[in-house]
C-alpha cells in the first residue's frame, strides 16, 4: 500500500480527508479478504480536541451517508473503491459504535504514553504512574532546586554565571521555570569547550584606567569643517571618561560609547569622519579585551546551564519517580531512549495491539523526538502492506518554539519516496468569506515578488525565508458553501506620537479594541469574536478593560477563578488561616463583607484564626466555604458573574477533597493558577495566536503586531540545537558574530521569519467573515520593523470588503433536516438495541455512557435557527449556565449561591417561551465494565520485588519462542523436530502430541481433536470484561466439546521456576473460567505451566 502525504491549507477541509481516509480503510479488505479491524487503524493528532473532532467527523459522514446515496460516493470519490450502499454504511456504524471505546483515535502523546504503561518495569518508571499537571511539575521543580541548593555548594555559583554574576532574588521561581524548560539540554553535548577556570568577571585595572585619562589630556580633537572641536566627539570623550572614572567591568567597555563600537568596523568612522590612527592604535588592545572577555562569559553561561541541567534532570527525575508522576515530555523522552531496546514485536505481543494501517493529522509540528517514534511505525505500516495517511501544512508549523520542525514533513517523503502517492493539494477553503481570502493572498503572494521582499529591508535571512514559504503558497479559494458570505478586512492605525511610551501606545491599542468588540456585539449579540495577541502578557489588561465595558470574555482555556474580587476573599481568608501572620491577607479579609464573620469568631486575630480552623478541619472546604459564601451581607456584594466562579471554586474544593486534599496554601495556589470557563462568558475569546490554531470565530481582532520577531528580553535564555545534536545558547546578534556563528544566527532567523509567517496567516485565517488589525501608525520611521506589521504595511495590504449572507442566514439557508436515527444503530437482541430503547427520563448525569456522548449528538434535530437567536445577550448567558450539569454530585445541604432562573430579571415559568426549542434524547447509562486480564491477576495491585531484579532477557527471548510455538499444531513422533532446543523438559513435549491426548481422554470417549493457538478472547463475568489471549487450548469433542487442557508457555530462570510456579495459580484459574464461558459444555478442564 503506498504513503498519501495531503497537504492542505488553512480550513480546507483536513479533519474531513482524514475522517473520509478513515472509512476508506474500512470499507476496503485486508490481504486475506476479510473485513478490516477497526482497533488496528491508529488515527493520531496533538490535542484531545482534535482528536475528539475526527471522531465525531467519521460518524457525522457515516450517519449522513445511511440517508444520503450522495454522500457514499463522496466517501469513496477519488479511490477506485465501490461505492458503499446505505445499508452497508449502516452495518459499519454498528459495528463503531459497538467499538467506540476500542478505537485508537487519540494524541500523539497518548502513543508514548500507552507504550510507557506496558513497559514499566522495563522503562524503569513508576508503577501506577499518572501525567502530573502543572501544579504539580511546579511543586516539583522547586523541590528538587531546594534539594539541590543543599547537596551542591557549587550549584549557586553557577547560577550566578548563568546570569551574568548578577543577583537574583527569585532564584527558586526563576530556577524551577528555567531548568524545568531546558532540562533534557543534558542529553546534547556543548558547542564549544567551556574554560576550566570559573573566575568572575573582570574589570578594568586602575592602570588602565589612569592611562586612558592621559592619553585623552594630549589627544587632539578632531575638528569641524570651521576649525573648531567637534561637538560630538567631546561629548563622547566626557562620557568615556566619566565611564572609566569608576570600577568598570572588562566586558562592558563596548556599550559605553559609539566610538568604541566604531573600531569594530574595516573603515573606522564616527559621524562621517574618520577615526584618527592613534585613537585606534591606543584602544584597540582594550577592545580585543572586552571581546575575549565576552566569549569567555558566554562560554561559562553555556557550561553552567549545561551542568545545572545535567544535575536537575536526574535529581528530578527521581522525584518523579517517587510521586509516580510524570510530564508527557518525560515519557516521551523515556520511551525514545529506550526504543532500541525493546523490538517491534515485543511492543505488539505485550501490548496486544497490531497497527496495520496509520493516520497522523499536523505532522508539520512534529518534534525530533516525535518523528524519531513516528517515523519507523510508519515504516512497519507500510512494509505490511496498511495504508499510512499524514496530513500536514507547513505553512502552520508554528511550534518551532517547543521543538517543532516543519521540515520533518519533507524528511517523510524522501524517507519513503518508493511509497509515496501524490495527492491533490487542497487550497479551497470550506470556512473563509472571499474577503478574509482576498486579503490572504495579497499578503502573502507579494512574497513571491522579489520588489517587494526587497522593500522590507530585512537582509539575507527574510528572502530566504519568503523564498521558502512562499513555495508552498497558493491562492486560496472559498468553497461554494461560503463564497456567499459577507465578509470584511479593515485596518485600523493608532497614531503614534514621537517620544510616546510604549505602555502608553498600548493602552490605546487595548483602548481600540474594546471599542471593536463592542461595535461587533452591538451589531450582533450572538457574534463570536477572537483577541488574538502575541504575547500573552495583554490577556488580563484585555479581559478587565472589556469587563468594564459590559462584556464577559474568557482566556485561553478560560480564566483562573481568583479573576474575583469574591473569590479573592476567600483565598486571603484560606491564605491567613494557614499563616496567621500574612497581616496583608488579613486585612483584606476584615475589610471586606466577610469581616463580620471574623468578629463572629472572637475579638483577637488569634482566636478568630484557632476558631476558623477547627471549623474547617471538622467540616471540610466545601462546606465552610459555601456557608461563608452564602452569607447574605456577602452575596449583597456579589455581581451574578462573581456568584457562578464562588460556585465554581466550591465545586473546585469538593473535587480537591475528593483527590486527598492538602493544605489551604494547595487549594488557594490551584485556585490562581487551573483555568475554568465560566459558563457566563460566552461568545468573546482572548486568546495567543498560538492558541487559536484549530479554531474558527465569525470575527477576529488582531493586535500586537508590532512587536519585533526578534524581540525579547536581552538575558532571555533561548536554548538552541544544531543539526548534529550540539545544544548553544543564542545569544545577540553582535555576541553571535563575535563568537564566529554567522551561520548558526542566519539560520535562527531564517527559522523566526518562517515561523512569524506561518503564525500571521494561522491568524489571519481562523477569520469567517470579519478580520480587524490594529496597527501602530509611526509616520516618522523610515525603514519598516522586523515585524508582522512591518511586513503587512509592505505589502501593501488595504480594506477588503464583500456583500453577501450573514453567517448565521447563511447556516440557516445550508441548515439540514435530522440526518440520523436511532434506529440505524438497531441490532435486534444486541446490548446497543438494549441501551437504546431504554430512554432516561431524568436527562440527569448518571445517564451519560462514553458512547451516548456521540449518539445522543447525533439522534438529535438540528435546529434550523440557532436556539438563541433572538434572545438577549443576558439572557443567552443565563440559558447557558442553566442547562450546564454541575461540575460535581450537590450533597451539601446548604443552598446554592443564587438562583440561577432569576438572574437579569428571568423568572422561571413553565407557561413562558423556553429560549431552547429542541431536545437532545440522553441514553440511559448501561453499567460500565471494568477490564481486566489474567496475567494481571499474579499482581492484585502490587508489584512483586523479584520483578524488578528479573532478568528481562527472558522475555525477549520467551516472545520469539512463542511465536515458533505459535506455528505448531501437532508433531510428527518419528520426524525430527526444535523442540528439544524450545521445551526444556522433554515430558513437555506430550501438548504436542495427538496420540499423547486420544490415550489419555480415551475415558470421555472422544472422536475429534481441536486445537487453538494463540487465540485471543473477551467474556463478560458480572460487571468485568476479562480479555486475553490462550498460548494452547487443546479441546478434545464429543459431538460437541467435552474436556480441555490449557498449556500457558512461561520463560523465567532456572532457579526461579519452581518458586515462581505457584505465582500463576489465579492466572491459570482465570483461564480456566474463561474457558468454560466460552465452551458451557465442557466437563472437565485442565492446566499446564510449560517453561521455555
């Protein structure tokens, strides 16, 4: 089968190629001709999002195609596949559905992760390991930098070289975030030798000091054209003198005037005339000083952070470990290094998983070590004859920061050329209005016109990078199904006065677009609309500025519920009850409608505080804090929107409880730093332009433009990798030329120019109908920015506009009538016919199965209209909190916080018009069954301790035993045959022969003898599906099954056999049973351990 590599463009229908893909490899046969396995396609993407919306595709067009004949043929459009009949679409439904839990559509991550958790032993992980959330990595991370402050004296010192020798105050926050991101930076060596010597930086001797002043007491000052002394060159002397007239480290001398920065040149010159020979010949020895003085620096820092990461990861490495927590890049990294050690077929046999045919959406932000593990499962896919589908664009690689490398996608097809099949490319997007494309492609075909490029005026590595992106560049289209809608681009200047602060220019710039958010929502209340910024530091200045307009916006992945002044309250008094101490935290608390409660307590701090914690250690977070919250002078003070985070962080602590809970200090930190959405902020969204990758809204406003690519802190730590491995810190670009890496720096920002591109139309194209850009208009500069902006002014990019249907006419118009039902997924008799003629009349909860999810999604009747069309902005956001399920079982018997049907003026009425005109039919929950397997059964939940000093040379050797075996039916007693060198008792070799059975079964007088070889199985017993698979069964009939022996091959030590033999007695047992679920008929069963 060959490799379909489809690229495509922003909205052009990826998620559908890859659903239709999917189907395809269904609806064809494997080698063999029988129907292909569902659990053998693997269909993998970066986020869970993404994942669940391939998911939900392939059973959109699934259902759709039972009703529509049309839709059959496009599923099979482009293949020399037959087209499907509904019936058969139907059947392949069923038979989904009956799997859904079973499929192995997922992340990229969860690849590792399944491969980490049926290898433990062998990874040397964890047992029982989880993934650690980001509170918990931090936690961490500063315990292992306290550990190490205290183990390593040196550890401080080369803290101090990494930051220039200056003093840090935060060096456990700083420290824990720097070495957290940079710690497999131990696994690359260093550029360049580091110097052995760790000497300080030095300064300039007093020598040199008195010299230099003498030297400018006989030196002659160049003159003007008038004969008189030139103005800048004493300005500039006077501040060289006063530099050197103080203690002046070595490696500043170059940034303390422009003279000095002059030398470096071939023609020495400073305001147009040339530099006198004696001035050069004097300070050119300090200059080549201050130059070696800087390489030697930026050397140590390379060292130090070097050695700071080689000593952190293996500590934190422990500790990981021991909290049997892990990060996704941990495993990913585990599982990486340890792939040669484990075979291909050892990761299938253990994991009882085959994967015969592949599909990887966004393969342009793959890592090296995601493509490294990727890139052989393809191989094996396609030497097995499946079908690999990799869907990429790497016009959107846009995580080169995290290790992306929108090359990889290219490196794929010359690593499989033999396989590789083209495909059409896709350039017809199904989501943009004409408007938003046709300034798409103005922007980014003026980077095929070499006039224009020039005209940036951004050196060598820009026309490299344009020239590279724009190979990949065509003019998109809109797809019939959107070319009539309305649509416009507007750019908007804020006029930037000369001398003006940049936080005062972005105050107007925020200013800005709150005013557009406001028109937008004005003009249309139901109108979804995106912020999307560069850097994520204007996301809280954004979200209050339009909060104090009337408008309720969330963040990215929504806000952490302290965005409160009430729930603030509440975390000063958790925060001073932990601390009696914190005054601050108090204060706040006395000071606010909660200081009655403190007076209620007792009259002292002390008192108050003793009788605040016996009250919660008796009763528990969640109910103080909803009897505090619920406190009437309180709730006086609380807007509607503080009222639904105080109930969201009361469900917040009953879930912290839940898990264990901890001190009030781990609730009040998860509280400030876990985003929640809130069910009130609906419809406006503030998001990173990174974080709207996979997203669409009706409207979009970009901002931040401005900002230069290679913008950032001049300390900032950024980490490179060269092509061979060799890690170097990226240091300025006039660091960099001094230390001889002009090709490292040309091809860094080549990099950043690609990415900067790949992120403006990422933006630009998340737009449906309506794109803002605010931009800073500097009338006074000349030559344009490194910026996005800069490149939108140079291209010459003006307002676009089209008439045409709203979004909303326009789904209205396009909108279906019910396209699914019920009754496609009968199967009379079956346990989905079961669970779907059982309707739960509650609509509660307890009703929801992980397949209900999908198939009460599609029983239901889309509306025409949207539910809320129509209804106020208010009383959308009531609607919606409303019909939301709380987040956690209410067992409490306080009341809640506020009625939520009385908010705005809403009563609730069952006479009055629901603003909701349709209903969602929930299936009722069918009891869940928990999985289990046999050879788990010698655990029972613990570990043995020989298991982790077991020679794990056996197994490699036992699965390539068991594969021979596999091949055996029955031997031939006169024939030669291996296993003599296989089977170490020669008794053993009786499974294997026929007569041995007809002898020994002669009593139950059986005719026939059946054999399974390594025959997988699933049985139901009461709520547990017990799956595995038989190494031998041998079934000896009588007209129907009478008797059975079981042979499980096992492979351990000599000297550990006889002990380890009781070891699997229960996994023998559950054989046993399975057995004779499956076969009621038999009378008598047996069980063999036979080593290897």
């Amino acid at each position: 089968m060959p490799l379909f590599i489809q690229r495509a463009s922003a909205g052009s229908g990826k998620t559908e190629q890859l659903a239709r893909r999917y189907l395809q490899i269904l609806l064809n046969k494997d080698l063999m001709g029988y129907e292909v396995d569902p659990v053998t396609i693997v269909a993998a993407t970066f986020t869970r999002e993404a994942a669940g919306e391939i998911l939900n595709r392939i059973l959109k067009i699934l259902s759709t195609a039972c009703l529509d004949r049309s839709v059959c043929q496009r599923i099979v459009e482009e293949t020399p596949l037959p087209v499907p009949s509904p019936i058969e679409c139907q059947r392949l439904l069923r038979r989904l559905m009956e799997r859904i839990d079973e499929l192995r559509i997922g992340t990229i991550d969860s690849l590792f992760a399944q491969q980490a958790r049926a290898f433990v032993l062998d990874l040397g992980i964890a047992p029982h390991w989880e993934i650690a959330d980001s509170l918990t990595v931090h936690k961490l991370a500063q315990r292992t930098l306290l550990h190490l402050l205290k183990l390593d004296p040196l550890f401080a010192q080369d803290w101090k070289i990494l930051h220039h020798f200056q003093r840090s105050l935060s060096l456990v926050k700083k420290g824990a975030l720097l070495l957290e991101k940079n710690r497999f930076v131990a696994r690359h060596e260093l550029l360049e030798t580091t110097p052995e010597k760790k000497s300080p930086p030095r300064r300039v001797s007093r020598e040199d000091q008195t010299s230099i002043h003498h030297f400018f007491s006989s030196f002659h000052i160049p003159l003007t054209g008038q004969g008189k002394p030139n103005g800048h060159w004493i300005a500039a002397i006077k501040k060289i003198e006063e530099a050197f007239s103080q203690p002046l480290y070595l490696k500043d001398v170059l940034d303390h005037s422009p003279l000095f920065s002059q030398l470096l040149h071939e023609e020495p010159r400073f305001y147009g005339k040339e530099i006198p020979p004696e001035f050069i010949y004097f300070f050119s020895p300090l200059i080549e000083a201050s130059q070696a003085e800087q390489q030697r620096l930026a050397l140590l820092r390379e060292g130090a952070l070097h050695r700071l990461a080689h000593d952190y990861h293996y500590l934190r490495s422990d500790y990981s470990f021991d909290e049997g927590r892990y990060t996704f890049q941990e495993i990913e990294e585990i599982v990486s290094l340890s792939s040669q050690k484990i075979s291909k077929e050892e990761i299938e046999f253990q994991m009882d998983l085959s994967t015969e045919h592949l599909l990887i959406d966004e393969y342009q932000d793959t890592s090296e070590r995601q493509h490294a593990f990727l890139s052989p499962l393809i191989g094996d896919v396609l030497a097995k004859g499946g079908v690999a589908f990799v869907v990429g664009d790497v016009k959107q690689g846009i995580y080169g920061w995290r290790g992306g490398k929108r090359h990889l996608l290219g490196s794929l097809e010359k690593d499989y050329e033999s396989y590789l099949q083209k495909t059409k490319l896709h350039h017809t997007s199904y989501r943009s209005s004409p408007a938003i494309l046709a300034a798409v492609n103005h922007v980014f075909e003026a980077l095929k016109n070499s006039d224009v490029v020039e005209g940036m005026n951004a050196g060598e590595p820009f026309k490299e990078a344009a020239a590279r992106w724009s190979l990949e560049f065509e003019p998109q289209v809109s797809a019939t199904s959107v070319v009539g809608l309305k649509g416009s681009v507007t750019l908007h200047k804020i006029p930037v006065a000369p001398g003006e602060l940049q936080n005062e220019i972005m105050e107007l710039v925020i200013q800005k677009v709150v005013e557009l958010v406001v028109a937008h929502r004005r003009e249309d209340p139901l109108r979804e609309i995106a912020i999307l910024v560069r850097r994520t530091k204007f996301i809280p200045s954004l979200l209050l500025n339009l909060r104090e307009s009337g408008i309720l916006a969330s963040g990215e992945g929504g806000n952490p519920l302290a965005d409160t002044l009430a729930v603030e309250v509440l975390l000063s008094l958790l925060s001073w009850m932990e601390h009696p101490g914190n005054s601050a935290a108090y204060e706040h608390v006395h000071s606010s409608p909660l200081g009655d409660l403190l007076k209620e307590q007792g009259a002292s701090p002390s008192t108050q505080g003793a009788a605040l914690r016996e009250l919660l250690v008796d009763r528990g977070y969640a109910t103080c804090l909803r009897a505090w919250a619920t406190r009437p002078v309180f709730q006086e003070a609380c807007s509607d929107y503080e009222k639904e985070r105080l109930e969201q962080f009361i469900a917040m602590a009953s879930r912290f409880e839940l898990l264990g809970g901890g001190a009030p200090s781990d609730l009040v930190a998860r509280a400030r730093e876990e985003r929640v959405e809130s069910p009130l902020s609906r419809g406006v969204r503030v998001l990173s332009m990174h974080a709207a990758k996979g997203l669409e809204f009706e409207s979009v406003v970009l901002m931040d433009l401005d900002t230069s690519i290679f913008g950032g802190s001049a300390h900032a730590m950024r980490v490179q990798t060269t092509d061979d491995g060799k890690f170097f810190i990226q240091n300025n670009r006039e660091m960099t030329l001094l230390q001889g890496r002009e090709h490292l720096l040309k091809i860094h920002q080549e990099e950043q120019w690609e990415e900067a591109l790949s992120l403006l139309y990422v933006a630009m194209t998340r737009a449906i109908c309506f794109l803002d850009i605010v931009l800073m208009d500097d009338v006074n500069r000349k030559i344009p920015k490194k910026s996005m902006a800069g490149w939108l002014r140079v291209s010459g990019l003006e307002d676009h506009q089209h008439d045409g249907l709203s979004l909303r006419e326009q789904r209205t118009k396009t909108a279906l009538a019910p396209i699914f039902h019920t009754d496609l997924l009968r199967k009379p008799g079956s346990q989905m016919d079961a669970a779907l003629s059982s309707k739960s009349s509650s609509g509660s909860r307890d009703s929801y199965s992980p397949a209900s999810k999908y198939v009460s999604a599609l029983t239901c009747s889309l509306p025409l209209v949207s539910p809320f069309q129509g209804c106020p902005l208010k009383a959308r956001a009531v609607s919606t909190a409303v019909s939301r399920p709380p987040v956690v079982p209410h067992q409490l018997s306080q009341p809640p916080l506020h009625d939520q049907n009385k908010i705005c003026g809403l009563e609730s009425n069952s006479d009055k018009k629901k603003p909701c005109s349709f209903e969602v039919t929930s299936l009722q929950r069918s009891p869940l069954l928990l999985k289990r397997t046999p050879s788990k059964e010698n655990q029972k939940g613990l570990h043995a301790l020989s298991d982790y000093f077991y020679d794990r040379k056996a197994r490699s050797y036992g699965i390539v035993q068991h594969r021979a075996l596999a091949q055996i039916e029955w031997i031939n007693r006169t024939a030669s045959h291996p296993l003599n060198e296989i089977l170490e008792k020669k008794e053993d070799h009786a499974v294997f022969d026929e007569e041995y059975f007809f002898s020994k079964w002669k009593k139950w007088g059986i005719t026939t003898l059946e054999v399974w070889r390594e025959r997988r199985f699933a049985v139901i017993q009461k709520n547990e599906l017990l799956v595995g698979t038989f190494d031998r069964v041998i079934i000896g009939s009588l007209e129907k099954p009478m008797v059975a022996e079981i042979v499980d091959f096992k492979t351990a030590p000599a000297q550990d056999k006889e002990r380890r033999c009781h070891h699997y007695e229960l996994q023998l047992e559950e054989y046993r049973k399975a057995l004779q679920h499956l076969l009621p008929t038999l009378r008598h069963i047996e069980t063999k351990v036979v080593w290897i």
